[in-house]
C-alpha cells in the first residue's frame, strides 16, 4: 500500500497576510485544495492522512467534506516545527498497521501542483531503491556569505532544492525518526532523516510548477497558472460600423482624411474612436457609446468623436485604471488602410496617452463578401487591456 501524508500545520510566517496561506482561495479553491486533489485522485495512492494545526483544523475538516476527499481517512493535528507534523502524520498512520514495503509519500500542502507523473516515478523509483525525492536544479549563482561579505562561490553542477513530494519505505522511515528523536535532530525534510542513517535517496527532476507557495507573490504566480483573472487586469471589446455618406471628409482615430467620403453619422463618424470607447467601456462595465452620443449629438451638437471618447478615459481614470495595449481589427474596401497606419497610431497614441508600440491595427477587405468588403462602409472592431494604474493620486 502507498500512504499519503499532506503536511498542512505551517504558521504562514512569511506571507505577511494574517491568513492560513492554505486557505488563501484561488481560481475558486483554497490552495490545499490543490494538493489534496492531486493525491486523493492519484491511482497509486490509497490512503492520505492529513496534518493540520490547531488554528486551520476545522477548516481542513470542511474542505475533505465539501469535495468528497474520500482517501484521507485522518485529519490529526500537528507541531511547532515540520518535523513535529510528521511524527503526528506517522504514528496517526499507525492506524492502519503499515508493513514492510509499505510507501509513505510525504508531501507539502504549500506545493498544491505536483503532477501525476512526479507522484507516479518517486513512488516507482522507492519501490527500487527504498527512497526518492523530487528536486529542482539550482540554476543560479551561488555565494556564501558571512558578515556581509562573499567567501566563497559555491559549485552548482552537483546543487539541487529540494520539493515535495518525497516517499520512502515505511520501515525505513520508522527506523530514520527513531534515529532524529534519539540525536534530538530537527531535519528540514524526509531526506534530511534518510540521510542521518546513511541512506541516499533518489532524485528525480521537479517540474516547473511544483513550487512551494511562501509569499505573496507565490501566490499570484498560482493564479496566473490555474488562470485566475487579476482584479487588477481588465479586458474589453468594442465594435463599430458606418456606411459612406455622399460628402468627403473621412475621420479615422482622429485623423481627417480629405481625399475620401465622410461616414454616415450625426457626429464625425470615426468608427475607430467610436470601437475604442465601446472597448475601454465595456471593460469598466459601464454602457455603450450611444448611451451618451445621441444625446450628445442631437442636443448639445456635439461631433467630435474625441470629446466623447474623454467621456470614457475619465471614467476608466476614475476607477484607477490605465490602458495596457490596444488592438483594431479593421474591415473595409476603401480606403487602403495600411498606408494610413503610420498616422492613425501616432494620433491614438496622443488621445490615449499609449506609445505607439502598445497599439497594433490590421484589416482586411473580407473578399467583397459584406457591406464593407463590397466598399459600402467601414467596420472596426477593438479589443483594448486595462491595468491597474500603480500613481499615487
């Protein structure tokens, strides 16, 4: 049989949050969740004793009740120290009266995405050489210090930090606590106890998104990989068409095109700056350009399509945004748009206060195949990016 215990009674010491990190919810699920998961629906685990603290029991409790984790047959509590935990986390295995050749798999509940494949080769490389560890390549420079001050620079090519999950036989791992409790040794991890015995664990690689949450930033490196949306990062889709009118005058991002026909519109037309507001509105959650316009238009004779456009940037400002890029997707015969490029980006850049660089424009005729291919009209879509605006107001 192979045995689970997920250590889960850690202080949260560096987090700086006031919060369980285990309990921290991301992308709908507290972090534990994630590690639970992977071992209750693992095929090679069979059973998973969970070690909480005194503080996040309860909890615990809760989160194997609502998702049904039916491998973990304990929740017991743990110590001060990991080394502690474990302990409660073995003889809580007790229990279940563990042979020879019996594997317990340790793991950290602050690693919630070990995969399938890193569970299934430590468990089958013990199974062979009684103990196996993943581990990550230390691929940075390396210095010890003291009082402030490079001694040395350590050799790297034999370096290696260790992750969880590490899983070694259960009558080896009995011998190796017995051998810590009686040096009064404090190991950081299992291969620290192996090792006190003389036994050399097997390493295998970690993979790149087995890390262990410590800190904030952790945190939102998990959420960027379970694609969690950021509060702080918003996207918005804008859409706009015109057919030509009989008089010239064509006004695109803000730029009057004399040479061609105006577009048929109380205002000026501009189906870019018009796409641009519906976007930037879109992704504030606030209505669209004809909400404003018609009124705008019809009472106060209002046609400059950048006043109305200002309507949304103060409202984008207001709710502490910035635009991260901006993307136009534009349809039409005529005019020929990629000449124009040059000049309508300069002019976007100026009313949206966005280098140049963040704003892409294509087209397309659409193969005369609609109103706009067929040279009757302009369509433009946008999709613009909102960020949080880090100024102090």
């Amino acid at each position: 049989m192979n045995y689970a215990i997920i250590l889960a009674a850690g202080q949260s010491k560096r987090m700086l949050s006031g919060k369980d990190k285990l309990l921290v919810k991301v992308a709908n699920h507290p972090v534990i969740y994630y590690s639970l998961a992977a071992f209750n629906d693992h095929d090679q685990i069979d059973k998973i004793v969970l070690v909480a603290s005194k503080i996040n029991q309860n909890e615990m409790m809760e989160i194997v009740k609502t998702y049904k984790f039916h491998k973990v047959k304990l929740i017991v509590k743990g110590g001060l120290t990991r080394h502690d935990s474990l302990k409660a986390g073995v003889q809580a295995l007790s229990k279940f009266k563990p042979q020879k050749g019996d594997l317990i798999v340790v793991h950290n509940g602050a690693n919630p995405l070990p995969s399938y494949n890193e569970i299934a080769d430590a468990i089958t490389e013990a199974m062979t050489s009684g103990a196996c560890i993943v581990a990550r390549e230390v691929v940075d420079t390396i210095k010890k210090v003291k009082n402030k001050k490079v001694e040395e620079t350590i050799d790297r090519s034999d370096l290696f930090a260790a992750q969880t999950p590490q899983v070694a036989e259960f009558s080896l791992f009995e011998r190796a606590l017995k051998n810590a409790d009686k040096k009064h040794l404090d190991p950081t991890d299992e291969a620290m106890l192996l090792e006190a015995i003389g036994h050399k664990p097997t390493v295998i690689p970690a993979h790149e998104h087995n890390f262990k949450i410590t800190t904030r930033e952790d945190i939102e490196r998990l959420k960027v990989l379970l694609g969690e949306m950021s509060e702080d990062f918003r996207v918005g889709i804008g859409q706009d068409s015109h057919e030509f009118s009989a008089i010239s005058g064509l006004t695109l991002g803000g730029v009057l095109f004399k040479n061609f026909s105006k577009l048929e519109a109380n205002s000026d037309g501009d189906v870019i700056l018009h796409a641009v507001f519906n976007a930037l509105s879109q992704a504030i959650g606030e209505h669209s350009l004809g909400f404003y316009a018609d009124s705008l238009c019809v009472k106060e004779k209002v046609t400059d399509s950048k006043k109305f456009l200002d309507i949304v940037l103060k409202k984008v400002a207001k709710e502490k945004f910035k635009i991260g890029n901006l993307g136009l997707m534009i349809e039409c015969k005529i005019p020929k748009i990629d000449p124009l490029v040059s000049q309508i980006k300069k002019s976007l850049s100026k009313i949206l206060n966005l280098p140049v660089q963040k704003i892409g424009i294509t087209a397309t005729s659409g193969e005369n195949l609609t109103t706009f291919g067929q040279g009757k009209g302009i369509q433009c879509f946008a999709i613009v990016s909102l960020i949080k605006d880090g100024k102090k107001k």
